[in-house]
C-alpha cells in the first residue's frame, strides 16, 4: 500500500488539472506551512469559512485559483470570535477617507524612520519611500552620515538626519509613529537606537534587525506593530 505521501506525488505528476476540496492535501490548515509532500492544486475548493491555511504560509504556492461559498452563513460566521481577521481593499476604503482639498503634508502625520547602517542604505530608501507612497505627511529618517546625500538624491520628499543620541531624542518627541529595524544593524550603532526607542510608548512599527535584536531579549508592547517574515518570526 502506497504511503499518502506518494499518492500526492503521483497526483501531482499526473497532467491532468488538480482540484482540491476544502484545502489541498499536506497544507495545514491553521498555518499555511508544509511539513511534507503536499498536493499542488490548480482550483481549491472550499465552504463555510476561509481557513488561515489557505490565505498564508506556503498556500499561494499550491492553492491555485481559490474558490468560496459561505453556504448562506454569513451572519452566523460574523458573531462567531476569531484569532485573525481579513480585510479587503473595499473595507479600507472605508477606514481611509479622502482627504480635504485644502489639506497639507502637516496635517497626515509624522513619522520617523531609524535605520540604515553601513552598506544598507537602500532599506531605509526603500522604507521612506514607501511611507510617502502610502501618505504619510511628514517624513524624517534617522541614518549614517554617509546615508544623507544619497537619500536625498532619490527622494527630496524625505526629511533625512545623522542618526545620534540627540536627534533620536527630539525626533521621538516630534513624531506620532516611529518604525525601527530596516538596514538597522546588530551593532552597537544599532543596539544603542533601539535601546532609545523601546522606552517611548508611541505607535511604532519593529522590522527587520529590530526583531533580530528583540529576539535576543523578547518583550511585549501594546504600542508595537512587528513585521517579521518566516526567518525572523522562527527566532
């Protein structure tokens, strides 16, 4: 008798179009990963609720396309208490009102960015760029000396600093939301900033190194927002 792990490697070697009911074989279905062999499905199938399977992890590798029914119990799903909630591009717009025509950057939050160690700058390029992009009025980065010309170069949107002790104090002071880790750094440079930042009790955002250094010294915050993929998470 064949084991389950050959009947999946045969289906998917069969060149005939997968589907898979409820979730594709081998997927766990409460965190996407895949331990073992694991059914590469071209359609998923599935009823009643969406499983956390089937939306992270590994599931975009081998759900396919994913089809979904609630069987008509939709107001039963919503009183029902979950660990995880989904939200959709439409249920956004509703969170993210247009802005007023007269309105200005200073009006759209300020936000400090701290990173950008040596030979690391473009991940604190990339990061304030991504906050202008997403509509943060005011934003300030905090990086290496060398960092300065550069960033200002690609973005002359970014308010961009020396990193140091002193303006590290008044930029926590000046803005509402404070991200920390990307191109951060193991160093000291690096360990110094995050011990600074820790102690402020402001929205923040830990990416990257900032994690790699929690990991080292975990804690929990109400004001912390982590970002970690698979690797960091896993520490």
């Amino acid at each position: 008798r064949e084991s389950i792990s050959q009947l999946i490697d045969h289906a998917n070697s069969h060149p005939a179009p997968i589907a898979a009911v409820d979730i594709p074989s081998g997927l766990l279905a409460e965190t996407g990963a895949t331990p073992g062999a694991v059914i590469n499905a071209d359609n998923t199938i599935t009823f009643i609720a969406l499983k956390p399977g089937l939306l992270t992890g590994k599931a975009r590798d081998v759900t396919g396309q994913l089809h979904f029914d609630s069987l008509g119990l939709d107001s039963w799903l919503a009183g029902q208490e979950t660990k995880i909630q989904r939200f959709s591009a439409e249920q956004l717009s509703h969170w993210l009102k247009p802005r007023r025509p007269t309105s200005h950057k200073g009006d759209h939050g300020r936000l400090v960015i701290i990173g950008g160690d040596h030979g690391t700058a473009g991940a604190i390029r990339m990061t304030g760029e991504a906050a202008l992009r997403a509509g943060a009025g005011l934003v300030r980065v905090l990086t290496r000396s060398e960092n300065i010309a550069p960033l200002l170069t690609a973005r002359p949107e970014l308010m961009v600093h020396e990193l140091t002790m002193d303006s590290l104090t008044e930029s926590l002071e000046w803005a509402d939301v404070v991200v920390i880790g990307p191109g951060l750094g193991q160093q000291e440079w690096g360990k110094k900033a995050l011990q600074k930042v820790e102690n402020f009790r402001k929205p923040m955002l830990w990416d990257a190194d900032a994690l790699n250094l929690l990991a080292i010294n975990p804690d929990k915050r109400h004001n912390r927002v982590i970002t970690p993929h698979p690797g960091e998470a896993a520490r």
